[in-house]
C-alpha cells in the first residue's frame, strides 16, 4: 500500500502537464457506443465520481446512455478529529453533496448508497460484487453493452484499491468493459512511473469541463474547511483538484469481452500476425533491453527459482529471449517457444551460443511440445488469452510438468489495452485451477511474481 497524506504536496500539476499525459490516446468510444451502452458507475466515497470520471458521466448524459450510480460509503470518515461535527452528521452532509453533485453530471441518473463504513471496504468484497450484479442485471443489457466505471484499483487509498479490484473481478468473470479512474494516484505517483503510460485520454468538451467543475464544488465539506479550527481543514487544497481542472480526463481502459464463442484469444486473433507487426516496427517494442524495470523483474523471477538448476526447462512466450538466455544457463536442456516468429528470430540469436537451448514457432494452448518438464515459466503472456485458453493452458501445464517441478509466473498486473484478462486475473486463475502448493510469491504495485510447485507422487 502506498503511504500518503492529504497534507502531502506530491507531484505539481506542471510536472504532469510535461510528461505527455496529455497526449495519450483517446478513448476509443464513439456516440454511437455511448448510446447503446449502460455504465455503472461505483465511487468509494463522495466526490470519487467528481474527479476521476465527472466529464466521462456529463458525456454520457449528453449522448443519452444509461448510467446508474453505486456509492459504497458516505465517506463519514473524512474528518475524524473535526471539533465541529460527527460522523452521523458528515454523513448526512456527504450524502446531500453528493446527490447535487450528481445533479450537475447526470440529472437523471439511478443511484444506490451501500450504506458500507468509510475505511473498511477490503472486507465487503461479496457485498460490492452482489451489487454490481444487480446493478447490471437491472439494465437487462447483455454484458458486452455493459462498463463498469471505478476507482484505479492501485490508487493507493485502502477503500478505492477494493473497490478498483472488484469491479475488476466483476469485469473480467462476466464480460464487462471496465474503466478506472484515477484519483490519489496524481498526487503520490510521477511521471517516472510506468503505470499511467497505456491508459487512454478522454477530451472534455468546455461544457463538460463546465458541468464537471460545478459538481467538485458540490463537494463543499472537501473543498472548504469546516471551520477555522483544527480538524475542520480543506481535505481537497486547490493544488490537488489541479489534476482534476484538465481539459481531458483519463483512464485504465478494458474492453467488454465479445459473446461466449466469440471471443478472440491469443491464436483466435492472429498473435502471430498481431505480435509480426509490432516487431516489425521495433525489434524492443516494450524495452526489455534498456528498462530497469524489465531489468530488475527479470532478476527477481531468476533469484525467485527455488533450484539452482533444472533438467528440463520450458518458456511459454519467450518474446526477443532477454529471459530465455538467463533462464536456458541454468537448465541442462531449454526450449523457449512463440506465437510470433519475429520475435523468435530475435531469441534464436540470443540463444545461439548455448548448444541445450532451442527455440520453437508454437501458438500456446493449441500447439504444445512433447516432452516433460522440471520447470515451465509463463511470463507477461496469459493475458494475451482468453478465460477458456488460459484454462487449456494451465492443463497443458499440469499434464507436462513433472512432480516436484515448478511453474513460474510474472505478469504486468495493471489492464491491458484490447485484452480481456490482466496479471492478477491470470494468478487467480492458476492457482484455483491448479491447486498447487505456493512456492513463492512476491507482488508489488505494478507486477506479480509467484512459483508453484506441482504435487510429488505419494509414498
């Protein structure tokens, strides 16, 4: 959990200005989508929806798309040591603020207040994911025509972090699209950070920037002090809604997932073709030779490994083999394989000068190579697939994994642009299909590393 106050100055609007935030891509959302599409949009606290997604929702208004609201807590938390008022109060105060927010952005829009405590959502997770089953079933929509709007779920607030990681579990277990909002992530995050580089821009129309500033000031109890005392203060300064006075906002984007049997995966959608082109225009598309990041993860998966050696070594989506040649030094034998043969060409080079080490042009779970292996390494690939290929894959898995042999996971755990899965989703899905003893496992904000161990033979 990242450690933050409000008080703290963070990041200045002007850095974030230069770091090319403004010229992401735009969101790929057309009128006519808008209209045809029911957003459910969840806010942790009052004032969430305001700023992280106050121009997406007067947008939708505008275009006539269904949007129905779900406020978890009244945020009667904000002010614990406030000499001049109570929870109960605040509450009541939030609550009216948040409806003339509302007002502002969507006049006519349906929402819920969960009745949830400020603070504590970590431990409401079937509560958030039953509402927004509800919440979807009402629209009658089918789940394609439906997107969640929440909270970034790495926002560094306990309560818009489960909030963030809900939606997406609901998201990714039905089919919705998702959308996430950052909010404290502007204040403690900089543009050195690689988090926000995939996320889309949306560009606010001056009306929508006009409606979107009449409902932040709505938020009266967060933008102005409650009174002149101590523990009354400003708990939203003017530095901070800076970040939120852009003629753009911006978002972690997932696409709805196209019907069941529909939709496209790893091979179902040309990887090969796709992944050709990308190293047709770059032969390092995501920098694995001069990233510290790239750097750094691939030294933690190698020390990760509980054996300094393996007989048999096997990695699914090898890429240009910037993993490969470590990982191939420390197995007697080594087949690192692809969907893609540009990128293979690249790790057949690398690997040129190991005489164990070979390279195969396979698209994973569909083609799979013979043979048994001690150790299989599935890195940065699994959300390339779809829920039913990942499954395939990890049965391919099971059956050509030795026991005692190790399965070793590293995955980007932020959304990934045009994907249906992300890190956390393809780990989840591992270890309950698997069922296999943890081995290791190391997470941090932006990726998550974790071995299993497959079951030795009983005596």
């Amino acid at each position: 959990m990242v450690s933050f106050t409000h008080n703290d100055a963070g990041t200045p609007e002007a850095d974030w200005a230069r770091s090319g935030v403004a010229t992401l891509p735009e969101l790929p959302l057309d009128a006519a989508e808008l209209a045809a599409t029911a957003f459910i949009v969840l806010a942790a606290h009052p004032d969430d929806e305001s700023l992280g997604a106050g121009g997406l929702m007067a947008r939708l208004h505008g275009f006539g798309a269904e949007v129905r609201v779900l406020l978890c807590t009244a945020g009667e938390a904000s002010h614990p040591e406030s000499p001049s008022t109570t929870p109960e109060r605040l509450s009541a105060l939030r609550l009216r603020e948040f409806d003339s927010a509302l007002g502002r952005l969507v006049p006519d829009a349906e929402w819920r207040y969960l009745g949830l405590p400020d603070g504590k959502l970590s431990g409401r997770r079937e509560q958030v994911l039953a509402a927004i089953r509800e919440a979807a079933a009402a629209t009658g929509r089918p789940a394609d025509r439906i997107v969640l709007v929440a909270p970034y779920r790495h926002d560094g607030h306990t309560d818009h972090d489960a909030l963030g990681a809900a939606a997406a579990e609901a998201a990714a277990s039905a089919g919705y699209g998702l959308l996430e909002y950052p909010v404290w992530y502007w204040l403690w995050a900089g543009p050195g950070d690689p988090a926000w580089q995939p996320w889309l821009r949306l560009p606010l129309t001056p009306a929508e920037e006009q409606a979107k500033a009449q409902a932040m000031a709505a938020h009266t109890s967060q933008v102005r002090a409650l009174s002149d005392q101590p523990g009354d203060e400003v708990l939203l300064p003017p530095a901070f809604l800076e970040h939120f006075s852009r003629h753009w906002e911006t978002f972690a984007w997932r696409a709805p997932a196209p019907a069941a049997g529909n939709r496209p995966g790893y091979a179902a959608a040309d990887a090969e073709g796709l992944f050709d082109a990308v190293h047709a225009r770059d032969e390092d598309p995501w920098d694995y030779t001069t990233s510290w990041y790239e750097h750094r993860k691939r030294a933690l998966t190698l020390a990760a490994l509980p054996a300094r050696s393996f007989t048999a070594g096997l990695e699914i989506g090898c890429s240009i083999g910037t993993l490969s040649v470590e990982l191939a030094e420390r197995c007697r034998s080594f087949l690192a394989v692809d969907a893609s043969s540009a990128a293979l060409a690249h790790a057949a080079r690398r690997l040129a000068h190991l005489p164990d080490a070979r390279t195969s042009h396979l698209t994973v779970p569909q083609d799979w190579p013979e043979g048994a292996f001690d150790l299989i390494v599935v890195s940065e690939v699994g959300y390339y697939l779809s829920p039913e290929e990942l499954a395939a894959l990890f049965d391919r898995v099971e059956d050509a994994l030795l026991p005692g042999g190790v399965l070793a996971l590293c995955h980007w755990r932020h959304p990934i642009d045009g994907w249906e899965l992300d890190g956390d989703t393809v780990h989840a899905a591992a270890r309950r299909q698997l069922r296999w003893a943890d081995a290791g496992l190391y997470r941090e904000r932006d990726f998550v590393l974790e071995i299993l161990r497959a079951p030795e033979p009983l005596p």
